[in-house]
C-alpha cells in the first residue's frame, strides 16, 4: 500500500467515524455519567465491535452475511430494538441509559463497556461500511494480509481517539455544572436522536 493511498484511506475513515451517530452519543454520556477510566472502557467496547466487523469484512464473512436476508435482518432488528429501547430510556427514564448525570457510580465500568460494545455491534451499518471500504484501498499487488493488519490497526486507533474526544466533550458539558433542566433537554434530544437513527436504520435494506 503506497503512503498516499494509505492517506486517503485514514482520512477517509477518520472522517466517517466523525459523524455523530449512536456511538458517539453513548460515548459522550458516559464521559458525562462516569469516571475516565468507565468512560474509556465503552470507547473500547466501541472500538472491539469495529474491529470485529473489519475481521469478518477482511475474510470475507462479512459477504457472506450481506448476502443473506435473515441474517442481515436479524442483525438490523436487534439494532433497531436496542436504539429505540436507549432512546426511550433517556428521554422517559431518571435513570436513563444514557443519562447525563455525575453522580453515577463508578463501579459500573464493565456496563459501559458493554453497551459502547452492543450500540456499535447492533449496527449493520458499520458491516456494510467496512465491506464496502476495504476493496477499494487495497492493492492487490502488495501483500494482503499485511495491508489488512495496517488498515485495521488504524482503525481501532481512530476509533480510540475520535470517540475519545466525544467522551471528552461529554465529560467538559457535566463539568459546567449544568441546571438540570438543561441536562433533561439534553437527555431528551440525544433519546429523540437514538429512536430516529433506529428508524432509519429499519428502512436499511441489504441491497446485493
């Protein structure tokens, strides 16, 4: 892979990941609702979906679900359920999944984990990006396995840093000590957000 392919592959990716979308919401709350160690934590559960999804995009599986209409299905529906269930907790919920509250205890660091983990996995998007994405940076002239191993180590890392700076962003809002029914409207606007990306999520189709 020659540096300016390599390039264009990193700030294509950086950029993609940038977009706020459930991931980055989540993330955000819990830098907002925990310590950095917890908040850290859901960035890497983040971060172990996508590299999960690169795998399977990189040998091939990743086709194979594609192709498949109830695999593709279950995977979107259990995205659109658990969206739609963190949308509803936030917004109806005091102790909303992702509610914005400091005073949340720390010991709670393995659940952020989790959840950063299932957001990113319930998300087919993420499958279908990273399918469609490798093909086109690598060169088939080079070793593969070794483009595949630079590719999805620097995905990962993207993924620690760009989300570490929505935690970050999270964590600078609860510092402002903010009135509480500012925090509520925050909370309802980040629910509103999960439930419409859930919503768009379920008009997804697996096109082949």
């Amino acid at each position: 892979m020659s540096l300016e392919l390599y390039l264009f592959f990193l700030v294509t990716t950086v950029m993609l990941i940038m977009v706020p979308g459930p991931a980055a919401i989540t993330v955000a709350a819990q830098g907002a609702s925990h310590n950095s160690r917890s908040a850290f934590l859901g960035i890497m559960g983040v971060a172990t979906a996508d590299a999960f999804f690169f795998a399977l995009s990189a040998t091939g599986i990743a086709t194979l679900i594609l192709a498949s209409n109830l695999l593709f299905s279950v995977i979107k529906w259990v995205g659109v359920a658990y969206l739609i269930y963190l949308g509803l907790s936030a917004i109806f919920s005091k102790a909303g999944a992702i509610r914005i509250d400091q005073q949340t205890k720390a010991d709670r660091s393995t659940k952020t984990f989790y959840q950063g983990l299932v957001v990113q996995l319930a998300n087919p998007k993420a499958l279908m990006y990273f399918s469609a994405l490798l093909p086109q940076f690598i060169d088939p002239n080079e070793p593969i396995m070794q483009q595949m191993l630079i590719m999805g180590l620097t995905c990962v890392i993207a993924d620690i840093l760009v989300y570490s700076v929505f935690s970050r962003m999270g964590a600078q809002l609860a510092k402002q000590q903010v009135k509480a029914w500012v925090i509520g409207l925050i909370n309802k606007a980040a629910g509103v957000a999960l439930i419409v990306t859930g919503i768009r999520m379920a008009t997804l189709e697996n096109s082949k």
